[in-house]
C-alpha cells in the first residue's frame, strides 16, 4: 500500500508541476447563469409603422385652418391666440429639428413621423421643420411644404405651427409647437 500512495504522491506532484504556469480559462457560464437577448416583437413593429403610415393623411384639411397664403399658419381649437403670437416671435426655443431636403413624400411622411414621436418621449416642446422651398422639385413648387402643412394638422401632439423668422429658415421652414 505504501507504493500505491507514493505512487500517487508522485502523480500529484508531476501533474502539479506541469500545470504550475498554467492559467485557467474563462468558464462558460452554467444554464441558470446564461443571459439571452430579449425578444423582439416584428409583427408589432410592423404594426406601428403602418400605424404611423396610416396616421399621417396627404389629404386631410381641417376648416378651422388659419394659412393665409403661401404663409404656414395654424393653431389647434381651443388654444389661445397668443401661442400663435409668441410663436411667430419666437417666444420659445427651437429644442430640436428634422431637414426633410432631398426625400420624397413617403420617405419625409415616415421622417416627421419618427421625428415627431421621438420628441414626444424626450418631452421636446418646440422643433423646426425645415421643408425647403422647393426650388429643386420638378415644378419648382413646395410639394413638401404642402403635405407638411397636412401631416401636423393630423398629429394630435401639435398644439401650433408658424412660418420661420427668415433667420430660421423662412418660407422653406416650419416652428412647430408641441404638448407638455
């Protein structure tokens, strides 16, 4: 028996010798321990983004809209005629703001869209949307300056919208309030 346990003792010591530099490596961790990503719902991302298609109409015009002219113009029911004051003097700072230059309609419906929705979840009260005048479309006509005018008309978040100061973009750009 004694020979069986030396020959252990000198097993032990050999192998511990020929692993002395070794470093263990990085465990794989057990089932319980194993992080999985989270899912993700497509067919309820599919669903907003048609949602968000559907909810921005080329057609829609109210007949409380207020636009004179080629001037953007309009305050929600309800509100007070000073919002629309203040906002032509720009009373509130411009917190954020979209360049809807060079898209097509459907491409800058799903932009202001995005845009929109995003400065609803940051709390974003005032934005610009620069439109363009429409020097480079085929008529040489605000296509997108038209359908705009539209779009925020439908989004209920939009308490008002102004023209910009020439500074800010003029004719080819929009202030946009938005709800606290």
């Amino acid at each position: 028996m004694t020979a069986n346990n030396d020959n252990i003792n000198d097993d032990n010591r050999l192998f511990q010798q020929a692993v002395k530099d070794a470093r263990p490596l990085n465990a794989e961790p057990t089932h319980s321990e194993k992080t999985y990503p989270k899912p993700v719902a497509k067919h309820f991302m599919r669903d907003e983004k048609q949602a968000l298609r559907d909810s921005l109409s080329d057609d829609y015009i109210p007949a409380h809209e207020l636009e004179s002219g080629e001037e953007l113009l309009y305050l929600r029911e309800g509100q007070s005629p000073n919002i629309l004051g203040n906002l032509r003097r720009g009373f509130w700072v411009v917190q954020a703001q979209v360049d809807l230059h060079g898209l097509i309609t459907d491409e800058a419906r799903m932009y202001v869209a995005d845009f929109l929705n995003s400065c609803k979840k940051r709390n974003i009260r005032c934005v610009r949307i620069v439109h363009g005048k429409g020097l480079g479309s085929r008529n040489r006509e605000p296509v997108l300056k038209h359908k705009l005018r539209s779009w925020l008309m439908q989004r209920d978040e939009v308490i008002a919208y102004a023209q910009a100061k020439p500074e800010d973009g003029g004719s080819g750009a929009v202030i946009v309030l938005l709800k606290a």
